[in-house]
C-alpha cells in the first residue's frame, strides 16, 4: 500500500486546491506528483538518496519547498569516479579510478589499472592476449591494509558473473554496452570498498559517456577508524544479547520504562524441557515368546526358532492302574510374544491304554478310539499294548496371550504309560522398540508460553525467540549389543527446549475490544450498530444509516508491456567463453515496461516491442523456463574423468 500513504503525504504537502476541484481530482493530481518523485529505484536515487547522502537539497513532493538533511558525518558529492575505455582490439585498455577517500569534496587516490580488462566479473577483471582469450590471468578487486584500492591476482573460481567484452566475442562490445560495462565494474569496485569499511554507504549519482561516478558518505558510525563495533557482531553474533543487557541496564529511557506499571505488570517464569527419541534394542529368544512354566517334564530346542514341550509318564509300564484307572497330566504354557508366534502344532501323543489331550479344558484329540466324555473309556479299557498318533493338530489359534493349560487324561488297565509334545515355531530375534518422551506438550499447547530456545542434537534452531533458520542434518547411532546392533537413522533424537511463560498479569489493564468487536459482528453495508458502556457500568445501543463513499473502477491490471533486446553470450567459464560452445551465441533478452499514460510502452534503447500494452500473463513460458534450468542442474555430473 505504498501508493496511497504516498498520495496522502502528497496530499498535505500540495497548496490548497482550488473550490473548483473534486476530492478524487485532488487525490489524483496528488498520486501523480507522488509518481513522479518515487515511482520506480531511479526516481528515488535521483530525488531522495543521492541528494541526501551528499548533502544536496530535497524538494517536497510538489516541489514547492527544498531543505537540506544531514544524514551523515561526513559526505562527498563525488566519492568515486571511474573511467574506461576500450582499444582496437576491444579490450578496455585504460581503467582509472579516483577516489574521495576522506571524504573532503577532493580525490585523494587514484588507480590506474596495469593490464588490459577482456573480460568483466561481479568481483573483479579478466586479463588476456589483447583481442583473445589466451594466457588469460584474473584479478579480484581488494583493498590494502591502510584502506587503499587494489587488483589482487586470483583463481577464476573467486571471481562471479564474468564475461568477455574484447572482440573475440564481438565487435564494440563495451561501446554498446557502455553504461551496464560501467556499473559492473563500479559494482565490484563499490563491493571491495564496503566490505572494507563499512561506515561508507554508496549511491549511483550518474553515468556519462565513459565516466561513472558515485556518491558516497559516512552514515553508520562517526568513529575514526572503519572497525566499527557493530561489524564485530557478523563473527560472534551471540554478544548481541550481552551488549544489549549491558547497553539497557545504562539507559535511563530504558530503566523507566521497565520500572513503569506495564514494565512490571507482566511476570514471566522460565520452564526447560525435552522431546527425547527413546529406542530400545532387545534380543527375543524362543523362551520370551513361549515357555512351560509348571507341568511337562522336558523342553527341547531343535533350533533357535524352535522349541518341543513333553508331558506325561512315558517310561514303559510306569503306571499301574489295577482294573482300570485314570492319570491326569497337567502343563502350563504361558505365550508371552503372540505376535512372534509362528505355529503351535500337536505333534504326537499316546498311551498303553486309552489317552484324551484337552487344551484349556477343551477335548482336541482321543485315542486308540473316540473317547469325549470325562468318565472311563467308552470300551474295554484293557486294550493289551499301546497306541502312537501323529495328529499334526494346529494349536495356533488357542494360543492366545498368558497361560494355557494342556491336559493329558490317560486310562490305564494293570501296567501302561502315557506321553505327549507340542511343538512351537517361533519369529525369534530382535526387537526395536521406539516412542517419543515429550515433556514440553503442556507449554507448546500454552497461549501464554512463547519458544524462547531449542537445541535440536547439539544444533540451536532457536536463539532468544528468533529462529536461527539452522536444523541438524538426519543423525545415525548405534543401539543395541551383539547380533542384535543396529544403526537407526531418524531427523532428531534430542530437543532441548526453554519457553518463557507469562504467570502473572499484575497491574497492567488489558484493552477492553469489546465494542469494537460488537460493531464488526453487528453491522451491515448499510447500518452501523455500536455499543458504549456508561458510567455506571449499564450499556447504550445505537443504529444508525451509513453509506460508503463510491470507490469508483479500477483496471483489471497494471498495463504492461514485453520488449526484447539481442544479446550476444559472452559469458566466461573455466573452458572458456561459453557462446563460443553455441551453434549461435546471439540470443534475446526480454524485459517487461509499466506502460505510461495512454498505454505507451517506454521501451529501452535497442529493444523491440513483442507484446503491446495490457494484462500479460507469461507464467507457464515462465514456468517452463525454470523447469528447464531446475531439470538441467539436475543432470550436472561433476567427474575427474573423462566419460
């Protein structure tokens, strides 16, 4: 909303309107002039920043009055002036740069470059043969340790956004392209200087012919010396918290105001805690998945993933029955992993003479015949020899969690004995078992708690409520012993955590926004409805008829136009200049133009219309060309050998 607070500013800035106008006529004669002094970034170097940083007068929006600011200790009109020309070869042969360097209104340092500029960087300058690009050295803008301008030599790889300008990529490159050759080379020359020093602030004043040249002042700090004491903090900015401790405890305006009823009013508590990833490596044998715990007489194990339980009396004429008697067998199998449980199965089971095996009191299995009831066997009980079955039965499905009680009844006439086994297959091996301890959902979940500090796995993500926009990298350990030792990969698996919490409210009045609540929820477009609270506590209501000024039209959009412009890539890598690696190293630039009144294109020097005033909409051509780039970084394969 940039427009409006400016049309209002210009408003109280213009003389007093004639009867004769409207308020819309006003309100637009006001924006007009608003556009004109700051429509775009030049508008505003050439009206606000460059005058003010050099000390020159600003006019009032209507230009009516000027005054002159004092934005910094010292300034200079002209703090840098630089100059290139190019040769025959088209390779800028003289580079001279003079330099305000105490900033008294007179150079005090000049440069002259020793080597032919061929090509151009961001940060710097690449030298070669005149004319080509061989035996080419490359030059980083730097400056000495009493402050001075200098050419430091470099790797290409220090050096960004280089290209050719001499004419083994084209004739008059620098010529035609003199005023953005001057601004790429103000540019780094500018870069070195503030980093440097960073009291000095920079603004492009003008560009003639060959010559561009800066305005400059000193604007953040008066000291003498460019360390000044805020560039400390960029390498250790966690003294900021300190100095700002140290800065408010001598501070009067500061004091008053935290010993003011607002200032005390609000007590805050600080509470740490954790969210801690607890993971458990544990080594699961058959006997923690299923066991005998009483009953049976043996349990073997054929393996690790299996384990034979045995019942009964199976020695030869163990037992001595008379006429006919009965023997009862009890064992207790307790499945303590049911998950892990493969298959339970009834083996085998026998007797000398009559036998029935029951599983938690239901019959499964009879022998040498049926026999279902719970009396003696339905025939003779004398059956003179015993019986062996290999039933096979799948017990599975009654092993459910805790404990099973397997019964082996057996009838035996005069002398006989009894046996059965239950076989399990089991998953044994190892177990991980993972949960969450988190301790801070009580103050996340808090209106009145605020995130003052994480550490996430030695990593601060948050440093005195700010986000440091740091996150640990995915973190491998270790956990577990022997052949259960497994290393697990997850995002983190320690937050650390400090919340501030406001516990009392004291003394300060919190805003009462119950009316204006009320006359959001209870007007319409036409009728405002409003609520006032009297004296003694009662409430009035209101209503009353409102109509909102007419607003008027406005476009669909901002019209704007498309213009290109031809560019020859004279972009420059290691291997060399890239448009020498093209089938044709012409190409378009384009470049879109708010259109000024009565739908005019201002197009640029050298550009030529493609798309007339009005909405455009260039988003999928847009889209596809970041594809394009995003698909082709992808396919980049960095190698030391050739393939």
């Amino acid at each position: 909303m940039r427009r409006p607070a400016l049309a209002l500013v210009a408003a109280l800035c213009l003389p007093a309107p004639s009867h004769a106008q409207t308020a819309e006529d006003r309100a637009r004669g006001a924006a007009a002039a608003a556009r004109a002094k700051s429509a775009d970034s030049d508008a505003i170097l050439e009206n606000y920043v460059t005058p003010g940083l050099a000390g020159q007068p600003i006019s009032t929006v209507d230009s009516s009055k000027t005054f002159t600011p004092n934005l910094a200790c010292q300034k200079s009109a002209t703090m840098l002036e630089l100059l290139a020309q190019p040769n025959a070869t088209g390779d800028i042969g003289t580079l001279s740069i003079s330099r305000d360097k105490d900033l008294d209104g007179s150079f005090d340092e000049a440069l002259t470059v020793p080597v032919p500029a061929s090509g151009i960087c961001a940060n710097g300058i690449i030298s070669c043969t005149p004319g080509t690009w061989d035996a080419c050295r490359f030059f980083r803008w730097d400056t000495s340790a009493t402050g001075s301008l200098k050419l430091s030599e470099a790797e290409l790889t220090d050096l960004a956004g280089c290209y050719c300008v001499n004419n083994s990529c084209g004739n008059n490159l620098v010529w035609g392209n003199m005023a953005s050759v001057l601004k790429d080379l103000g540019g780094g020359v500018v870069g070195a200087l503030t980093s440097a020093d960073a009291r000095i602030d920079i603004a492009q004043a003008s560009i003639e012919g060959p010559v561009i040249r800066y305005t400059g002042a000193q604007t953040t700090s008066c000291a003498a010396q460019p360390q000044i004491g805020a560039t400390a903090y960029e390498a250790n900015p966690n003294a900021i918290a300190g100095d700002a401790y140290a800065a408010s405890q001598a501070s009067s305006v500061f004091q008053a105001l935290s010993a003011s009823s607002t200032g005390t009013g609000t007590s805050e508590v600080s509470r740490n805690c954790t969210i801690t990833r607890q993971i458990t490596q544990e080594e699961i044998t058959a006997d923690k998945i299923i066991g005998r715990v009483s009953g049976g007489y043996a349990t073997y194990a054929s393996s690790a993933d299996n384990l034979t339980f045995v019942m009964g009396s199976p020695v030869d004429n163990s037992l001595s029955g008379g006429s006919c008697s009965i023997f009862d067998f009890h064992m207790t199998l307790r499945v303590k992993e049911v998950d892990r449980l493969q298959q339970v199965l009834l083996t085998r089971f026998g007797a000398d003479d009559w036998a029935q095996i029951r599983v938690d009191g239901e019959l499964v299995g009879s022998g040498p015949q049926s026999w279902t009831g719970m009396g003696l066997p339905p025939g003779k009980c004398e059956k003179k020899g015993d019986f062996t079955a290999y039933p096979a039965l799948d017990l599975t499905s009654r092993m459910t969690q805790g404990d099973h009680d397997i019964w082996l009844r057996v009838a035996v006439a005069d002398e006989g004995e009894a046996y059965a086994s239950i076989e399990a297959n089991v998953d044994a091996g190892c177990k991980t078992t993972e949960q969450l301890v988190d301790t801070c959902g009580a103050y996340a979940s808090n209106d009145t708690c605020r995130l003052q500090d994480e550490v996430v796995d030695g990593v601060t993500s948050f440093r005195n409520g700010v986000n440091t926009g740091l996150s640990p990298l995915p973190q491998t350990r270790l956990f577990g012993t022997g052949i259960c030792a497994t290393r697990i990969t997850r995002d983190f698996f320690l937050r650390e955590r400090g919340y501030r919490c406001t516990v009392d409210l004291g003394q300060a009045a919190q805003p009462d926004l119950s009316r204006g609540a009320y006359i959001i929820d209870h007007s319409t477009e036409t009728l405002l409805a409003d609520r006032v609270r009297s004296a003694d506590g009662s409430y009035s209501l209101t209503t009353r008829n409102f109509v909102l000024p007419d607003r008027g039209s406005v476009n669909a959009c901002e019209p704007i136009c498309k213009t290109r412009k031809k560019h020859v890539n004279t972009a420059a890598a290691p291997d060399g200049v890239t448009g020498s690696k093209q089938t044709d190293p012409t190409g378009w630039d384009y470049f879109y133009h708010a259109c000024q009144d009565s739908n005019v294109c201002p197009a640029g020097e050298g550009e030529e219309l493609v798309q007339g005033c009005g909405c455009l909409d260039d988003f999928p051509e847009a889209a596809v060309m970041m594809q394009t780039v995003r698909l082709g970084g992808a396919d980049l394969v960095c190698t030391s050998s050739v393939r």
